[in-house]
C-alpha cells in the first residue's frame, strides 16, 4: 500500500503517516519524489485500516499496489530507478552500459588482458566468476577469492567496475567486499537467504532471470532484495529454457519491455548465456539493445579456445570491438547512448 501525500504537504504531516503506519504495526518507507512524497507500507497482510491513513492532514490518495510484488512494482515508483555506481557510472538513465568480460577469471594473465581488451572497446564494468556455478561438480569451479583480488587488480588498472557471483550466503560479503556488483546467478535466483544476504550488502545487485522462472518470480525475488532495504537491482534476462536446443536456452527479449512496464528496476541482458553461440552473441545483442534494454552483457575472452568455461559462447575481443560500434549506432538511432568507462585509478 503506498500513500500518497498532497503535493507541498509539511514535514510533520509525513512524519504523522509514518508514525500511524508504525503504530499500526508495519514498517514505513518515505519515498520524496520530484513532484510529491509518498510513504510505502511495508508488510501489508491484506489487514490494514486504510481509512485512518486516508483521514490524516497532507494524505492525497491510497494506493493499493495490485501486484504480488510491491516495492518493484511501477505502481509503487513511477520513475525508472538508475542505479549509481562508484565514480558516477549509473545504470538505467539514457545511458546503456556494456558489461564485458570471461565467463570465468582463470589467471591474471588472462583477466587483465580481457580488461584491456574491453575497456579498449568501450566496455565500462568487467565481468568474470570467482566462484562458478557449474552444471558438472568436475568442471572448473573457480579460483575463489584469489580471483576477487585479480579482478580488484583489472579494475585498478583499468577503471572498469567489477561484477561478479556470489554462489551462497556464507560467501556474499567476501565478494561485496571486492565487487562493485554482487550478481545472483540463474541458479540461484530464488536461492532466497542468498537473496536476504545480498540485500542487506549495501552493494548493487544484478539478478539473473532464472531458467524456468516466469517475469513475476524474477520480479519477486528482487523484491527479497528491496525488502531488505536494497534499492539498486539490476534485473537480467539471460534466457530461459526452450524445447528446441539449435540454441543453448531462448534469450526472452520481449521480457525486456514487459519488465520495464511492471517494474521501475533496469534491466540488462545476457546474450552470451542466452544463445551459447558465438555468432548469434552479436544480433542478440543489438535486439536487446534495440528493445530497450538499459545494458548488456557479453562474455568475451583474449583465448576463448583456451577458455576453462563457455569458450564457445565467448567473442573474440576483435568481435567485441565490432559489437561496440554496431551498439553505439542503436542507441544514437533509439535516443540513448553508451555509457563512458572511469579513468583507471592508477592512471
Ligand atoms: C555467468 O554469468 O557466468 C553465469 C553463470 O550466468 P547464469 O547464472 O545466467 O547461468
Ligand atoms: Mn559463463
């Protein structure tokens, strides 16, 4: 339930809604906004009095949020969220991001030329897994924190942002202690005391739709994260599971709009997982990008030959670079542009 204050309503007013809300037993969240201020009712079991919020000096209006989700809802916040990163890189405002990097961090040979190589590119966060969700428990699972501390080292040398996967609760403040994005991977979207643990980081969050998971339970588990006081979610689609294996799972891009009508959240997409194939990487990039979606993922490696994971659904950086420009065309043709890399910190 959100209510709405009259716009110029006094300081006192607000404090007299978040008051009764606590009074009654929920929690309140004030939430100014440019043209007025409302206070979300956090905890809503279906039992409230609206009528005694209704009836208080500065109230405009009662809002009841219709969908499961509550606080991710657009019915709950009308403006699309931009997430702000360090040194002012902000995801889900005009700019798209590009988010590139190996599936895996292997060796810091490997992790710093990817960097470079990106970041060259026009790439603005790095990606790479310190701790891999592997289908096999045989396939490579990571050089844990060893691969955090490699990847701090590719940002300071590069400026780039780090993302990168938090796999379980007892490991999320390790990687939020290096990372400048916690993601949560497909596996492990409705892994919900992961999702507690990260929501409580004070770090962004990039959550991965789940393989078989619908837009409303993707929406629902980054409301586990909002619920615990973390604003800065960055939903993924990265594919879900088809009948038809000619691709390794079915990039939903039409999740990328219809996210965007229910949800104030950005949303970035995966190709690279979404298709397992080089050379469908590239168009799927462009649609997502087309779509609307406020970023992309790709996974590029200087070897993918030699890649430990998913070398067969890494670009080539020389093809990276081509995609870079090919993104810069559509986002000028859609009214958006490419968001800049930071300067390296050592530089
Ligand atoms: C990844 O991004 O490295 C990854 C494992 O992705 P997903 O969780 O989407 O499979
Ligand atoms: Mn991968």
């Amino acid at each position: 339930m959100l209510v709405v204050m009259r716009h110029g309503a006094t300081d006192a007013e607000v404090q007299r809604v978040v008051d009764t809300i606590e009074e009654l037993g929920y929690e309140a969240r004030p939430m100014p906004g440019r043209q007025r201020t409302a206070v979300g009712l956090v905890g809503n079991d279906g039992r409230v009095d609206a009528s005694r919020l209704a009836a208080l000096a500065g109230v405009k209006e009662i809002i009841h949020v219709t969908q499961p989700y509550k606080q991710v809802s657009r019915e709950w916040k009308k403006e699309s969220t931009v997430v702000q990163l360090p040194g002012g890189l902000r995801i889900g405002g005009t700019d798209v991001v590009v988010i590139a990097g190996p599936c895996s961090v292997e060796s810091e040979e490997q992790i710093l030329a990817a960097a470079c190589a990106v970041r060259e590119s026009g790439a603005s966060l790095l990606r790479g897994g310190a701790f891999k969700p592997r289908t096999s428990p045989y396939s490579f699972q990571g050089l844990g924190e060893e691969g955090l501390k490699l990847l701090a080292k590719a940002r300071e040398e590069t400026g780039l942002l780090v993302v990168t996967e938090a796999m379980d609760p007892e490991s999320v403040d390790l990687v939020a202690h290096y990372a400048d994005i916690i993601q949560i991977g497909a596996r492990n979207m409705q892994n919900f005391s992961l999702l507690k643990r990260a929501g409580r980081t004070g770090k962004p969050v990039l959550l991965k739709r789940g393989i078989a998971a619908t837009i409303t339970e993707l929406l629902l588990s980054a409301e586990y994260l909002l619920a615990e006081g973390n604003q800065d979610v960055i939903l993924c689609e990265r594919g879900i599971r088809g009948f038809d294996n000619a691709t390794r799972n079915v990039l939903d891009v039409s999740a990328i709009p219809v996210v965007h009508g229910l949800s104030h959240l950005p949303i970035i997409a995966d190709p690279s997982h979404g298709t397992g194939l080089r050379d469908k990487v590239i168009p799927m990039a462009r649609a997502a990008v087309a779509a609307g979606a406020d970023g992309v993922m790709v996974e590029v490696h200087p070897r993918p030959d030699r890649a430990l994971s998913d070398g067969a659904q890494s670009l080539y950086p020389e093809q990276f670079a081509e995609l870079m420009g090919e993104i810069r065309v559509i986002t000028e043709a859609i009214g958006r542009s490419v968001a800049e890399p930071l300067p390296a910190v050592s530089a």
